[in-house]
C-alpha cells in the first residue's frame, strides 16, 4: 500500500464520508473537496485537509474535473476516489486523473467507455456469454428499422437510449400503432438529457425483478463474485429498498449466476469493483447493464459478507491481490438496506431545509451510514438522499422484524423523510412474501 498515502475524495455526503472512514482504518489520509454550500458538510470537517472547489451548483464543483485535479496535485494526493454519481462513470476523468501521475480508484477508463455505453454493454455481455434480453443486434436509427425489429423480437418492447441511465430515455411499446410517436419522444429526450440521441430496443419484460451481483477483479486476474442483491422495490427506476441475497432464487440459481458472472468478468480483463445488473423473470436472467464503480447499495454486500469494498477498492487500485477466492466468500445472513430521503413520502417532493433533531437507531446488526447532523441545513442543490440504514440478522424474516424496530427508532425532525413509506412496506404482506416485481412499488403507492 505504500504507493497511496493520500487519497482525495471527488464526492459529498455519506458516500464520502464512507471512504474517509475505510481510509483511515488503512492509516491513508484524506482529502475532502466541497463546494461553497457544504463548507459546513460532515466530510469536509472529518477529512484531513479540504479545499473549496467552487459554488453551490455540482456542474462548477463536484463535476468541474480541472478543479478536483488541481485540488489533488496541490495537496499531493496519491489516488482519487470518485465515490458513486458524479465523475465515477466519466472515463475522460479518469483518463486525466491518471495523465497527471495518480491513481484512480475504480475500474480502468476503457471499460468505463465499453459498458457506459449500452449498445456497447450488450455486445459485450453476449461476447462474454451473458445470457440478454432478445433485442436489436445494435443501434436503430429510422422508425423503419423500428418497426422492423419489434416485429422480429415480437411485442410489447422497449426503446432505450443506448447513453441513458437513472430510468430516463426509455419507453415502453404496446403495439405498432404507438411505435412513431415513443420512437421520436425517446429520440428526442435522448438528445435533451444526454447529448446522444443514439437508441436501442429490447423485448419488454412484464413482471421482472431486478438482481444484480457485485463484482471485485484485480490486476492479476483474480476475480470474485459476491452474491446477489434484490433491488425490485423502486420507483420510476430509483431503487428504494434492497436486499441481500435475493431469498426469491434457489441455491442453483445463485450458484450458476455467480460462474457466470465470474466467467465474464475475466474474460473482460474486469478489475476493482462493478455490478452486473440483471432482470429475472420466469427462472430466467437478462444482462440490463454494468455499473463500473460502487454501487449506493454495496452496504447491505459487506454486511452479509463481512468484506469493506472500498478498503478492496482502494488495496486493488495499489496494485494488490485479492486475498480470497470465490470458495472463501461465504455468507452469512440476510441484510436490507433503505435509502432515507428529504422527501414527502407520498408526494416525492424534495424537502431539503435544517434539521432540528437526527437521532439515528443502533443497536446489533444496525448500521447507519449518512452524513448529516442535529442543525444541519440540507441544500436543495444536491441528491435528497441523506441517510442509508442497513440491518443485518441470521434470516430475511427477523431482518424485517429487526429493520421495522430500527425506522421507528430513527428520529428526524425538522425536514419530511420517505420513513412513513418504508414502515408500511415493512408492513405489507406481499413484502414479506416476497410477491413483489420491478413495478409492484408504483401500484402500491397509487393504491395508497
């Protein structure tokens, strides 16, 4: 580990607040950047030194790539850490990082640019034998074509933006009469939010859940896979509760997935961490896509595992080994995670604001990972998410019985929270009985 001694975290909030707390168990001090409206923030006060990278809006801070670069070579930082969200999927980031002598902290920028871009990823997973959802064999670029492959995969389909991502640029066609006004509505919203009005399609699913597995590979070819997370419960594609492992899959399942995924990562030359994410329906998995980073989720992995993916983030970036293999990596338990945000739990609306009280639940098996205080004030510039509960126990039923002890105990006042959502589906019978898919959460509130 003696080539990273300092490493600079280009992120906010409770993600960073993560790394600078896997970073001092490893003895590496920490660089926090922040903009002017978190100059109050817990992980600007807890790092080692901190440096203002400009103003409240993320695209002149936390997304200004020379700044954080600058920031990095004057305080002599080893390694930059991107966290999740912001730069951690830009490969002319990582690229420059790199270019100016420093380590960066996740996957190499050619495999961010190969799976970032979904036509690519799809190619790619096939290559490394993924099993996909049947669609087009690339780009579609008329509505004839259009037309043409959802007669071959047959319909309902879907059009995705092959740069999409975070559950927009994507639409659902019922039948051919739809099929020319969804085909210049995603086009066109593809171009608006991501620059590229590039799309795809694929069969549509209708009642898929959505299992991903999280993956570690090294320099040396060493690769592990951890085993399943069940992040179905979301709403219009925000995941909002999730859970490891799947308790839907059986032993064979999992066991086959996990040779799989461990397949194609070592084919790829895939290495630090990523997720393969997949849809299940019917006994069956479809490749959706690869995240190349750390995933918000990745808590509830290390709670079942007992494994800190960003100390192995970090070890691997150092050139490390691995120092396990696949037949070492044992579970042990279920976990849930809930991601706690500054939002009118039936409305969605953000509530950002100051909060007057935060009194997090403890206790065994229950982690908290956030990064706001009593008298913080949460600005409305930024994601509204600002806690993370994780809760671990011997099965998935006294995790659920531990999980709705630990939200009633989780005192936030001052701001609303999506608390009250999360204890009615702690609640719900067909969340204990696992009955639930991918849209089960939208009918449920509509219902509400």
């Amino acid at each position: 580990m003696s080539q990273i001694k300092k490493v600079l975290i280009a992120n906010r909030g409770e993600i960073a607040l993560r790394i600078i707390r896997a970073c001092r168990d490893m003895g590496i001090r920490t660089v926090a950047v922040y903009s002017t409206a978190d100059k109050d923030a817990m992980h600007v006060q807890l790092a080692d030194e901190s440096v203002c990278i400009g103003p409240a809006p993320a695209r002149d801070s936390y997304l200004n790539e020379s700044a954080i670069i600058t920031a990095a070579l004057l305080t002599n930082s080893d390694a930059i850490h991107p966290g999740y969200g912001f730069l951690s999927e830009r490969a002319d980031f990582a690229n420059k990082v790199e270019q100016h002598g420093m380590i960066w902290v996740g996957p190499a920028p050619e495999m961010i640019t190969k799976m970032g871009d979904k036509v690519n990823a799809k190619k790619t997973a096939i290559e490394c034998g993924l099993p996909v959802v049947p669609g087009s064999d690339g780009a579609i670029e008329t509505l004839e074509s259009a037309l043409d492959w959802a007669e071959r995969i047959g319909y309902p389909v879907m059009l995705k933006a092959a740069a999409g991502g975070g559950g927009r640029g994507m639409r659902a066609v019922m039948n051919k009469d739809n099929m020319a006004e969804a085909f210049n509505l995603t086009k066109n919203e593809a171009k608006s939010a991501f620059g590229n009005d590039t799309l795809y399609m694929e069969k549509l699913l209708t009642h898929p859940r959505h299992i991903e597995f999280q993956v570690l590979g090294d320099k040396h070819g060493n690769v592990v896979i951890f085993g399943e997370r069940d992040c179905s419960l979301q709403r219009r594609n925000q995941k909002v509760m999730e859970e490891c492992p799947a308790a839907i899959l059986t032993q064979k399942q999992r066991d086959d997935m996990i040779e799989v995924c461990k397949s194609a990562a070592k084919k790829m030359g895939y290495t630090n961490a990523g997720t393969f994410e997949f849809m299940f329906q019917d006994g069956k998995f479809y490749f959706l896509e690869m995240n190349t980073r750390l995933q918000v989720e990745h808590p509830v992995t290390e709670m079942v595992y007992g494994i800190d993916l960003v100390r192995e983030q970090i070890r691997i970036a150092a050139g490390e080994k691995l120092g396990y293999t696949q037949s070492n990596v044992i579970p042990n338990g279920h976990a849930i995670e809930f991601r706690i945000n500054a939002e009118d739990s039936e409305t969605f609306m953000p509530n950002p604001g100051t909060i007057s009280l935060y009194a997090p639940s403890g206790g065994l098996g229950v982690r908290v990972d956030s990064a706001v205080y009593t008298g913080y004030t949460i600005p409305p510039t930024y994601d509204s998410m600002i806690a993370k509960l994780i809760v671990h126990a011997q099965n998935r039923p006294a995790c659920i019985m531990r999980a709705a002890r630990a939200l009633d105990e989780f005192v936030i006042e001052g701001v609303k929270t999506t608390i009250p959502l999360q204890q009615k589906l702690l609640k719900n019978k067909d969340v204990k009985q696992l009955n639930f898919d991918n849209k089960w959460l939208e009918g449920f509130l509509k219902k509400e």
